[in-house]
C-alpha cells in the first residue's frame, strides 16, 4: 500500500525567505507525484505534478519539486516567498493508471511579514 | 471552462438524518472521485466512478455510498448520520481511462456539520 509522510505540520517562513516542505512516500511500484495547495475555505489546487522525465517539475507561483528516487522524496521548494502562500500544502501519490490519491496529512505554510 | 462544481455548499443536518452531496465533473472528464477532510483524519478517499461504475472504494463504512450518471455527475448519500461525519467533502473530476494521468482537479467542498 501506498504512504505519504509530511514531516512538518507547520511551518513558519519570513516572507521573501526560501522555502522548502518536505515529502517523502512509500511505494513498490512506479507512482506519480503531485502538490497541491488549498487556501481557506477552498478546495484543492493543483501546484504541479510529476509523471515521468525530467526529475525537476516546475509549477504555477513560483514553485518547483524534486523527485528523488532513491530518497523516495518530493520536495517542494520556493525561493522567495509571499504572504499569499500562505495556505496548506498537501503532497500526493498515485499508481499510473490508477485515479486514486493519497495525501499526507498536510503542511501548513505561514509567512511571516 | 467551468470548472468542477459542487452542491450544496454548506449544510446542517441531525443525527439519523442522511445527505445526498452533488457533484459536477469539467466537460469531457469522465472519472469521480470523492474524498473527506476532517482535521483529525486529514484528507481520506471515499470512492471514484468511471463511465457509472465503481472502481475504487476506500475504506468507509456501508452507510457511505455513491453514484454516477451517464452524464458523468456524480452523487454520494451519507445515510443515518453520526457526528463524526461532519466534515468538508471533496469531489474531483478527472480525464480517466487510459488517457487519465491521476491529475484531479477539484472542487470547492460541500461543508456538512451534523449536530
């Protein structure tokens, strides 16, 4: 079965400070990766996703990940951030072929002015 | 392109009580997932429908059930209502069948508060 684990629940970034949240996960079989980002009172939004080829996936705002095999990671990282990236963040697997997340329990970014 | 659209927004109902939540997927998107985001549970899946027919269920107890229309929109009913069923409902909608890439594009939630 697949797993998802997100280390920090919360954490707290100056704004224009990198940032990176981190997720690794536990499959025996190729996977797709994906973030997603939901704001308050919203549902979820696509950040970016990998699928296959180059293991640097860039995303909308600013945003990139890198997929490491042998780490079994997905990081995501931002090198500047803004007070509207505040929000949480939820790293996401899934069997190719197969429809079905499964999340982590959810990084919960907040910048601090 | 509109996107996915969920209702009822928010809903109040009572123990016992049951809920029938819609959803409706973007155009040409013919696979539905259903998810629930409790804060103690985090996001958890329920089931996903392609071309009207179950083929993922999570691991959600009977009174949780589910269906989709030939028109591809989808429904999930929570029968006899408990309190641990308050919770933000998701729904997302994807292309599914082989051209399906596992990307959901979701909803805004239906928020259910059961007093």
């Amino acid at each position: 079965a697949q797993s998802v684990t997100q280390l920090d629940s919360q954490v707290p970034v100056f704004e224009e400070a990198p940032v990176e949240l981190r997720c690794n996960y536990s499959s025996s079989v190729s996977v797709y990766l994906f973030w997603y980002v939901q704001y308050p009172n919203q549902g979820l939004q696509l950040l970016l996703k990998y699928l296959s080829g180059s293991t640097l996936v860039k995303g909308i705002n600013g945003f990139e990940a890198e997929f490491n095999k042998s780490q079994t990671s997905f990081h995501l990282r931002k090198p500047s951030v803004h007070i509207s990236d505040t929000a949480e963040y939820f790293c996401a697997v899934s069997d190719p072929g197969n429809e079905k997340l499964t999340f982590g329990t959810g990084t919960r970014l907040t910048i601090i002015p | 392109k509109a996107g996915v659209t969920q209702t009822p927004r928010y809903l109040i109902k009572t123990r016992g009580q049951q809920v029938t939540l819609s959803c409706s997927p973007i155009s040409g998107h013919r696979s539905v997932s259903w998810y629930q985001q409790t804060p103690g549970q985090g996001l958890q899946f329920l089931f996903e429908y392609f071309s009207e027919t179950q083929r993922n269920k999570g691991n959600f107890p009977g009174r949780f059930s589910g269906r989709q229309f030939s028109n591809s929109r989808s429904e999930m009913n929570v029968s006899t209502l408990e309190l641990g069923d308050s919770a933000l409902y998701l729904c997302a909608s994807s292309l599914g069948g082989i051209a399906g890439t596992g990307e959901l594009f979701f909803g805004e939630g239906s928020r259910l508060t059961v007093l």
